[in-house]
C-alpha cells in the first residue's frame, strides 16, 4: 500500500504539474503546420463533400498521420474543429508513455530493492517525462501529432520483444501495436523507429547469441516480414501529393558544410536539457548551446557503456531502444532541417518530446548502476552524480524560465483571435503570427469562416 502511494505521488505530481500548464495555456487556434490542412487540404475536402482515402493518407514532408487525420474529421463533425480537444488529451499522452516505461523499470530494479525504493526513484524519470521544456509540443493542435507517437511507438517495442521472446501467444498484441504505431499514429518519429529496432535487435541477437533457439528465429522472421510489409505500405508513393515536400538539395547541404551539421546536431542535444527559452533568457551563445550539447552526448556514451557494463540488458532493453530512438530521430531531423536558412532550427522545443524520453533513459541506467551491489569507483560515481546535476539542473531552469513567460505566450495567441476576426483586413505581418505563410493563413481562416469552424463557431455574429 505504502509503495502505491509513493508511486502515485510520483507520477501525479509531475503529471499536475504538465496538465495545468497545458490547461491554462493551451490555444483554440489552427496553428503552424496544421495550417496545410485547411485550405486545399483534408479540412476542405471533408466540408466540401469531395473526401477520399488518398486525402487522409497524403503525407507532409514524407510524414503520414492517417489516425490523427480521422481524429481531425471527427473533431469537424461533432466538436466544429475545437482544437482544445486535441490539445487536452497530450498530458494523458505522456502518462500513457510513463506507465509503459514504468513496466520494465519496475522489472530491471525488483526483486533486490523494494517496491518504495522503486517507486520513489521513478520519480527522476517522470519529472523529465513531464516537463515543460516540451511546451511547443503541449499547446497547440499540432501537438498532438508530435506527442501521439511515443507511446504506441514504445507499446510496440514492448509487445514485440515479448513476441519475440515469450512465445506466439503475443502475436496479436505486437502486430496491432506495431501497426498503430507505424500506420496510424507514425507522425514525426516514425523514420526513427525502424534503425531503433533493428539496432536494438542486434545488439539483443549478439548478447544472447547462446542461448537462441529455432523458435526464436522463426518468429524473428515473422517479425521481419510483417515488418516490410507495414513499411512498405507506409513508404509507397511516399512523395506523391505532399503537402510540403522536403527539398532534394538537404543531404547536398550537409555535405557540402559538414562541421556546421555536426554543431546543429550538438545544438539539438543541448536544448534538450538547456531549452530554447533558457537560451533566450540567458542570452546563451549558439556555441554555449553546443558545448551543452556535446556533453549532453558525452554522458548518452556513459550510459550505454553502463548498460552493457552492469548486463542490465538481461532484464530490460528499453532503455537502450529510447536511447537509439532519440539518436535516430535527432539524426533524420538534421537531416531535414539543417540547410535551411538557420542554425537554430533543431532547438525548437517541439523536438524535446522526443529526446526526454533518452534522457530518462539515462537517468534509469544511471539508477539501475547506482543500485548495484557492486561497489563503483569515486570517479564513476562522481560522474554519475554530475550527470544527474547537468540534466536537472538544465531542466529546472528551463522550466522556471517557460512558467515565467507563459503570461506572455498566453497573451500573444490570444492576439491571434484579433487578427482572425478581422482576416479579411489583417496584415501580412500580422498573419505571420500563425508561423506559416501569410496568404496559406488567410485562406484558410476563409474557409473555416464559411463554416463557422474552429473560433468562428462561437463569434459574434458582428465579428464573423
């Protein structure tokens, strides 16, 4: 009993914490990305009759999101596309995620420490879990795009590893799983997921080569086959009819400037524990961010050499999988957005809720390696606790700064209301305020005024 109290305290507060930032600062507006949507896009053709399955699955920037789009048409047909629908689920998003993880922690640490000695340390994982250093990916709708992957993604990992490991009586749990995550809610990790695995695969085949029997070979080709056919599924016509294709001319762009790259993907480290706002606040140099971010790497180094080290990975492989996942997407997102016109591209803060979950899998190895009976040298364990210190340090700070400005932030999408009413007359730099090009912005404002969607639904009819 006194273990579950724990536990839910652990969980709950950090939890509070995100959903009452999500609840006072959440914005009703179409926003950013979302946007493309509208005009010309899914919300047109469903309000116009004209609705195909090729609209749901048409991809942006070689990304689809097939469920979220259903989830928008419902939102259209009994909400008038309130986007506080999308945006209040996201916190239960995380917990969902925070449950999942709390499964194999639970099992790396018991049966040797006690159910409140792992209940109370969950509580380092659940305050990176739920912080607010993620705040773009928390407040608009187009954040539930960001946000919807991570948890199907790792309920994916975990079924299959059972699958894999546990017999075939898991088959259906894995391939409905792994299905959702991939076809259905894949949005901006999805190209992730798929080196992540396969990583994590080989380094489970090398680690347990021994003890490997045929079944097990079999239904890692199962696995492997079923896994083809989702991703080829996935990835045909992948560039057809793309609301925004990405440039051919990205890949060229790191080529041709590979050091900066290399510190554009530093920088996306660093702001994973130093977030954007900091940076502002501060007045860090773009060089500070890259340090940070160096480290940052340097202790990603420490932990997987820890992973293997202690043999954690006979109890769990999470860890490393969210570790590779992290990597990965950081990786392709350099890919994507380096080259682009600005070095600080990879430190929005959309793309901390991704690499949080690496950094609380470092502080789950750096637990496990601490928990040991084995007694660790002084230099180790001074690492580990620097470790611990860097990352929260760097994360408390952060979210200080975003509760500060959140008066603000709430302020200026509140201005957006103003611009909406008023679309017809609104500037092009008022329109920019949406963060996507100004006359995509009025036109879509248009529409949803024809069919008094989104804020239109409930305006004033002098304001309409």
């Amino acid at each position: 009993m006194r273990a579950k109290i724990i536990l839910s305290l652990s969980i709950l507060i950090p939890f509070a914490l995100v959903f009452t930032y999500v609840w006072s600062t959440a914005t009703n507006y179409i926003y950013s990305d979302e946007v493309y949507l509208i005009k010309e896009g899914l919300v047109e053709s469903y309000v116009n009759g004209t609705l195909t399955f090729a609209d749901l699955w048409r991809p942006m920037m070689s990304i689809r999101s097939f469920g979220c789009h259903l989830l928008l048409l419902a939102d259209i047909k009994w909400f008038s596309l309130n986007s506080k629908i999308f945006v209040l689920p996201i916190p239960f998003l995380l917990l969902s995620s925070a449950l999942l993880i709390y499964r194999d922690y639970r099992k790396s640490l018991a049966p040797e420490h006690s159910p409140e000695f792992i209940a109370a340390t969950f509580l380092a994982l659940t305050l990176i879990i739920f912080n607010v250093i993620q705040w773009q990916a928390l407040i608009s709708r187009i954040a539930f795009f960001f946000q919807s992957p991570m948890p199907f993604i790792i309920a994916s990992f975990i079924s299959l590893e059972l699958f894999l490991t546990k017999g075939r009586k898991y088959w259906p749990l894995a391939f409905i799983l792994t299905t959702l995550a991939v076809l259905f809610f894949g949005g901006t990790t999805i190209f992730a997921f798929a080196p992540a695995l396969g990583s994590t695969f080989l380094c489970y085949v090398l680690t347990s080569r021994a003890r490997l029997t045929r079944d097990f070979w079999v239904r890692a080709l199962i696995i492997s086959v079923f896994l083809a056919v989702i991703a080829f599924l996935y990835m045909f016509r992948i560039r057809h009819n793309d609301y925004l294709p990405y440039p051919e001319s990205l890949v060229m762009a790191i080529l041709a400037s590979p050091l900066e790259a290399v510190q554009f993907l530093l920088s996306t480290f660093g702001a994973s524990v130093v977030g954007i706002d900091a940076f502002f606040s501060f007045d860090f140099s773009f060089h500070n961010i890259v340090v940070i971010g160096l480290v940052v790497v340097l202790f990603y180094a420490l932990a997987l050499i820890l992973f293997f080290r202690s043999h954690m990975y006979e109890r769990t492989y999470l860890p490393f999988f969210l570790i590779m996942q992290v990597f990965f997407f950081i990786c392709f997102m350099t890919i994507g957005r380096f080259g682009l016109g600005d070095m600080g591209f990879g430190m929005s803060s959309r793309y901390t809720c991704v690499s949080i979950y690496g950094l609380a899998a470092i502080a789950w190895i750096f637990i496990f390696t601490l928990a040991q009976p084995v007694k660790l040298n002084a230099l180790l364990k001074s690492t580990i606790y620097a470790g611990f210190a860097m990352l929260f340090a760097g994360l408390l700070l952060t979210s200080i700064v975003v509760w500060r400005v959140q008066p603000d932030r709430k302020a200026k999408f509140e201005q957006l209301y103003d611009i909406a009413m008023r679309v017809d007359t609104a500037t092009y730099d008022e329109l920019l305020n949406f963060e996507a090009p100004p006359e995509q912005v009025r036109d879509s404002l248009r529409l949803l005024r024809e069919y008094k969607l989104n804020i239109y639904r409930s305006a004033p009819a002098d304001r309409k």
